[in-house]
C-alpha cells in the first residue's frame, strides 16, 4: 500500500482528510506518511519507510513507542476486563498519582482528552464563580472546541477557522481574545470588567505557538490580577504537564494556578485527559456542587494503566535531566544542520519539547510567530523527511523528544 493511495481514500471518506499530522501535512505540503509501525525513536510507514520521529504522536510519547512496560501494562489491563464505565481502583491511584505530583491539585478528575479537560475547566471556572467572561492569549491552543470560545470572524486561532465554528455570535461573546505575554492589556481588562471574569486561560510556556515562553512577571502578574479580582487561574498543560520538567511549568516558575488541565502524557499515548486543582473549587462538581462531570470512557482502566506506567517511568532517576540535554544537543545539531541547507533559525526548548523559528529572534508573541517564514521551514521540514527525520509538520508547533532519542539516534539524526 502506498502513501498516495490510502492519502486519496481519505480524502473521500473523512472530511479534512483524516486527523493530525495528515491535516497539518497540508501546511507543508506533499504526501503525508501513513504510520504502519512505531518502536521507540522511530516510526515506519505503510511502505517500510523508517523515520526517527520528532512528533512523539504532538507530544504523549515521552518514554518511546511500544515501550516494553508500557505494553504490558495496557496488555493486562485488557486481559482483566474492559469494565468501561464502572469504576475501578486504576481511576483512583491515577488521580492519587497526578495530586502527588503537581501540588497546586488537591482534586482531579479524569476525562478522555485535552480538550475536554480545558472545556470542562473553563465550565466548572464559570460554574464556581458564577461569572460569565474568560481571557485567553492569541495563539494558545486549548482544543478543537477552542473555536467556541473566540469571536467568530476574529481570525485568532492557530487552528481552525472560528468563522467556520458554527458558533452564533452571542455564545462566543463573552471571551476576551488578548495578546500573549501583554500584561498591561490583561491588566485594562480587569479594569473595565473584572467582577465578570471567571477565569484567564494560558498556556504557561506556549506550545501552539511552537515554543514561546512567557517573559519574566507574565505569569506572576496574572497570578496576581487573579486573586485580586477573584477570578480563576487555569494552566492548560495539556502539552506541558510532566513534559516540560517533572512538575511541569508550575514546578518550573512555582506559580500555583488555580485549576489545571493535563492529557498526552498521563495517558502515555492512550486518551485520559484530567482537570484539577484546589478542593474548594472542585468541589462545585455534581453530586457534591452544581458541575455535572460525566463521561463513559473517563478513567478506563486499559488507558489508565498506560498512564500510570508512564508516569512511573518518568519518575525515575535522572529521566528528565537526561531528556532536557538530548533536547537542548537536537537543537544545537539541528541548527547545524539546517545551516548546511542553506537556512538559519532561532531555537528553544524545554523539557522534552523544542520549537524552531525561521526568523532570527525567538518569538515572544502570536504575530510574531506568524513572521516565521514557513516557506523556508517546508523546505526545511522536507529535506530532513528525505533524510529520514520526521518533524513536526508545522511551522507553529512544538516537537518532541523522547527517552529513546539517545546519542545513537541523535548521531544518526545529525549525520542523515
Ligand atoms: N490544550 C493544549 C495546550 C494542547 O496542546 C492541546 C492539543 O494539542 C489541547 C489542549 C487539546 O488536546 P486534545 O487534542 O487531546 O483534545
């Protein structure tokens, strides 16, 4: 079977053409690679291709493919039944697990994805404040229905086009779309209507936006606005959580949000999703408050025990030194690398997670981001496809670094 072929099926039967990366293969152009087989750094494609992978499947792949733990957990899991649905103690080591971890969460609950975790985050925010209005950054994703937040037409999105949501005007009213790392604006907002704001939404270190982080007082000082008008603090680190250091960019900066949103890596490749924070808050969830949080596959023991065996790998010593210097060695190799290609690019990275800009700075905001000059990437993007290395296939988006990418296979990157 070949690429082309099964890429012209689905055209025909799924609108957009099948789910990421095959719909972000578009931005860069040609004939996305169809996934047949992935083992630790690498990938292969339904024509026996090898790629080393730098998409981490957009991120849950910290510890490698089909790692061995990993599988055995999800085997047995199957093996002892799939009770869906009915409650299992996995759920509750899982939440035990994550509370642990991340202190700003005394509470959580389970969900199947990142975007229901942000959603059910922004409801239970508006819920327990009785307030109707959110403040969200420009090009901070938190999710497919992300475009119910933003004003249609406003063209904000990184993703999606909000004009297209199907959304009427007055649902989408109430979000204040603001600029990334601007506190003055956020400042003048909860000035003119700050006792309806019940929440600000962020992505803590902004992975949407490749890899933007947030200037030094950006986080403080929406920590701050926060308590002082009573309105919620929600880190979405869906993409960030235990992949940008083993507390995620709350252990990295100490700042305590209120409500925080996790997927990807807890489910180590499964959909588990989880929102959480402090207790008071938590508690306005149905049947103790007035939030009903319901979900049929929520804390499925088969994607829970892949989760939980991820977390326990992740948490050993020295995995995350390790995985933030192969990190920071691919950039500075990359960068080398492009520059036999004949293109320059700024850097960054954190954790297990880089982006890449082909503009000299590192952005600190969306239009700048936007300034990248994505032809210069596609051209990019390609000539390490041809060589064997898969990127992301985006100009916008962040990659990623697994504990598998090890000298060897950063050797092999380098020398491709
Ligand atoms: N929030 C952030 C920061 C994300 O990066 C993503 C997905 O990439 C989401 C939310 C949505 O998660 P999901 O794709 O699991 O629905």
């Amino acid at each position: 079977m070949k690429n082309q072929d099964i890429f012209q099926r689905a055209q025909e039967s799924i609108p957009g053409g099948v789910n990421s990366p095959v719909r972000a293969f578009k931005s860069v152009g040609g004939t996305p690679r169809f996934i047949a087989k992935a083992n630790g750094a690498y990938i292969w494609d339904v024509e026996g291709t090898q790629y080393i992978d730098y998409l981490g499947s957009w991120g849950p792949a910290i510890v490698g493919h089909s790692h061995p733990e990993v599988v055995k957990a999800v085997q047995d899991a199957a093996v002892n039944g799939l009770s869906f649905g009915a409650p299992t103690e996995g759920e509750v080591i899982l939440a035990e697990k994550i509370c642990a971890l991340l202190p700003s969460i005394e509470q959580v609950r389970l969900v199947s994805s990142g975007t229901e975790a942000t959603m059910s985050a922004i409801r239970l925010a508006r819920g327990a404040t009785n307030r109707r209005k959110i403040i969200k950054f420009e090009g901070c994703y938190h999710g497919h229905s992300d475009s119910l937040l933003v004003k249609a037409g406003s063209g904000l999105l990184t993703f999606g086009n909000p004009s297209s949501s199907g959304v009427p005007q007055e649902f989408v009213s109430h979000t204040i779309v603001l600029e990334y790392n601007n506190l003055d604006a956020v400042q003048q907002a909860f000035n003119e209507v700050g006792n309806d704001i019940a929440c600000v939404i962020v992505e803590p270190i902004a992975g949407n936006m490749n890899l933007i982080k947030p200037k030094a007082g950006f986080l403080e000082g929406l920590r701050e606005l926060c308590t002082q008008h009573g309105a919620l603090l929600i880190f979405d680190e869906v993409m960030t959580g235990f992949r940008a250091g083993p507390k995620g960019v709350q252990g990295l900066t100490g700042i305590k949000p209120d409500l925080t949103t996790l997927a990807k890596v807890i489910g180590g490749g499964m959909p588990v999703g989880a929102f959480g924070g402090r207790k008071d808050i938590m508690q306005h969830i149905a049947p103790m408050g007035a939030v009903y949080q319901a979900g049929t596959l929520s804390g499925n023991p088969v994607s829970v025990a892949a989760g939980l065996k991820t977390l326990e790998i992740l948490n050993r010593p020295g995995f995350y030194e390790q995985l933030s210097a192969t990190t920071a060695t691919l950039v500075k190799g990359l960068k080398e690398k492009a520059a036999k290609h004949g293109v320059t690019f700024s850097a960054d990275s954190v954790g297990g997670m880089f982006g890449i800009y082909f503009r000299s700075e590192v952005p600190t905001t969306f239009a700048e981001v936007q300034e990248s000059d994505t032809k210069a990437f596609n051209v990019f993007f390609h000539a390490m496809l041809d060589e064997g290395v898969h990127l992301a296939p985006s100009a916008f988006e962040a990659g990623f670094v697994s504990a598998c990418h090890n000298e060897e296979i950063l050797t092999k990157t380098f020398d491709a």
